[in-house]
C-alpha cells in the first residue's frame, strides 16, 4: 500500500508542479497592478502550459523522436511522442507575438496616461469620464 | 527551481530584475524540455522565451518605468481564487495517468502511427519537423499569418511614437512662448 502512494505521488509529481507555477502565473495576472509584470505573469503560466505537454508525450525509456539516418523506424526503439512537441512549438512563436503585442500597448498606454500602473490609470479614467459629463449633466438638469 | 524563480517574480518590485528573472525561467523551462526528449522545443523556447522576449520586454521597459508602484489592492481575493482553482486542478490529476507510461491515450492514437509512416512518406529524419512541416503544414501557416498579423499590429501602435513627441513639444513650447507674452 505504502509503495503504491510513494508509485502515485512521483507518477503524478510533474502534474502538480504545472499546477504550482500555473497559479503562480495567475496570481501574478490578477493581483499585480504592473502592466509589465502582468505580462511575466502572462509568460510564466504560458509556459506551464507547455511543460503540460511536453510531459504528457514522454514516453520513460524513450529518446528524442529523430530517427538515425538511414530513415529505418524502429518499432523496438521508443520514441516521445512528437505530436504535442510540433503543438507546443506553434504556441511558442504565438506566445511571442501576443507578448510583443501586448508590450506595444502597454507602451502606447504609457505615452498616453504617463503610468503603467493599473490603478493610476482607472483613477486618471475616471476623473476624465467625470470631467467629460458635468457639463452634460448640468443641461439635463436645466431641462 | 522554477518554482522558486516564480515566487521571487511575484516578490520582487524592480522590473529589471523581473524581466531578468523571467528569462532565467524560460533557459531553466529549456533545460526540462531537454530532460523531457523535446530538443526542438528547448531550442525554440531558448531562444525565442530567454533571448527575443527578454529583449522586447527591456526595450519597453527603456520606454516606460523601472520599478513597481507599491499597491494598496488587498490580496486576499486572488490569492483565494486562485487556491481553489489549483485545488479543482489538484483533484483533476488525481484521473491523470502516470507520467512516462508508455499506454496512455496520448501514446496509443496519431503519435505512433505519425512515427512509422514518417521514414516512408517524408525522407527527414526528425520527425518533429516532419510534422510541423507538412502533415500540420497549414497550422504553420496560420501560425505565420498570426505573427504577420501582430507584427503589424505592434507596427501600428508604436508607429509614430517620434512623430507625436515632435507634436507634443511644439505645443508645449509654442503654448511657453505664449505664456511669456
């Protein structure tokens, strides 16, 4: 009984630890006020996604799925999967261009209200969005 | 260690030291892909992860603000939900098959048969590149216009960045030498 818990924690060790740095990722997003370290958050629970993956098409025993040259599959030969590896490689360079995205916007936001600070730039919304409906609220009020 | 270098992420204020940080996570992510079999991966996400990212990430902070704003937001409430959303995962992979068998649904469908039909469809002998570039040739490029598609898009917003500096320093000073009139 003993062996099976000690068999079933390390066989699902690496789920836990996706889980750990996922929510770290999380946190990271909806806590931190930072644009820019919303967008490290963003990354770390990207890449917890990735290693997801990759884990689930290790195969124990197995070996990098590149075949020797004589271009011969060898069934005995254990190969990882590469179906998630071809996936994962998509989302890497997908991953890059939403950062970089996300990284001009956060340069045009920052020529526009001089913060990269999420609560700064609610207050600075705010009190615009004030300014802009006094003069309109007033008119109602005449009427 | 990569659990480390993300908690010190969410403790650390200086974003320098963050963007640093983020692109020893992304070499150290590398080095599990390695152990894992994804050589193609490692690579990618060396260089692209701890290389092109951490670049960006130190031009934007060269154009905005190095350190972070202490925040008077109460912690609590993420921190609650996001323990109960590891914990709905925790009980999720409690299902998950064990890491590394070989008879998982993973291993037992498209992987195998990609696997022996590789050496006599495409003649290359990594099978990742195989895939990538010809049985999922049309994701790649989706993939291609995606990049296109925000490589425009950062284009756009960061476009005219000098030409509206220019702007705003006319007017401050054509607005300085009206002061002074």
């Amino acid at each position: 009984m003993n062996i099976f818990a000690t068999e079933f924690i390390l066989g699902h060790l690496n789920y836990w630890l996706f889980i750990i740095l996922m929510m770290t990722g999380l946190y990271i997003v909806i806590s931190k006020g930072n644009l820019v370290k919303k967008i490290v958050g963003l990354n770390i629970f990207q890449t917890s996604v990735f290693m997801f993956y990759i884990s689930m098409g290790k195969v124990s025993g197995g070996t990098a799925p590149i075949f020797p040259l004589d271009g011969v599959y060898d069934p005995s030969i254990a190969y990882s999967n590469p179906l998630p590896h071809v996936l994962i490689l998509t989302a890497i360079v997908v991953g890059i261009a939403t950062t970089s995205l996300g990284l001009a916007l956060i340069i045009r936001i920052r020529e526009e209200y001089h913060s990269i600070e999420e609560e700064h730039i609610t207050i600075l919304e705010d009190t615009v969005f004030q300014t802009e409906n006094l003069p309109l609220d007033g008119k109602g009020g005449s009427i | 260690m990569l659990i480390v270098t993300a908690l010190t992420v969410v403790k650390t204020r200086s974003l320098f030291a963050i963007v640093a940080l983020s692109g020893v996570f992304s070499l150290l992510s590398a080095l599990l892909f390695i152990t894992w079999d994804a050589v193609d991966v490692a690579f990618t996400e060396a260089a692209v992860g701890a290389g092109i990212s951490t670049v960006l990430m130190l031009g934007t902070l060269a154009l905005t603000s190095r350190a972070e704003k202490e925040s008077q937001k109460s912690n609590l409430l993420p921190l609650v939900s996001v323990v109960l959303a590891g914990a709905v995962m925790f009980y999720g992979t409690l299902d998950m098959p064990k890491f590394g068998s070989p008879e998982t649904p993973v291993q037992t469908h498209v992987g195998p048969d990609y696997l022996k039909r590789i050496p006599d469809d495409i003649h290359v002998p990594n099978a990742v590149t195989a895939i990538l570039a010809s049985y999922r040739g049309y994701d790649t490029l989706g993939e291609t216009a995606v990049v296109f598609t925000a490589g425009i898009g950062v284009l756009m917003l960061i476009s005219g960045l000098r030409r509206r500096r220019i702007n705003d320093d006319d007017n401050k000073n054509s607005s300085d030498t009206k002061d002074t009139t």
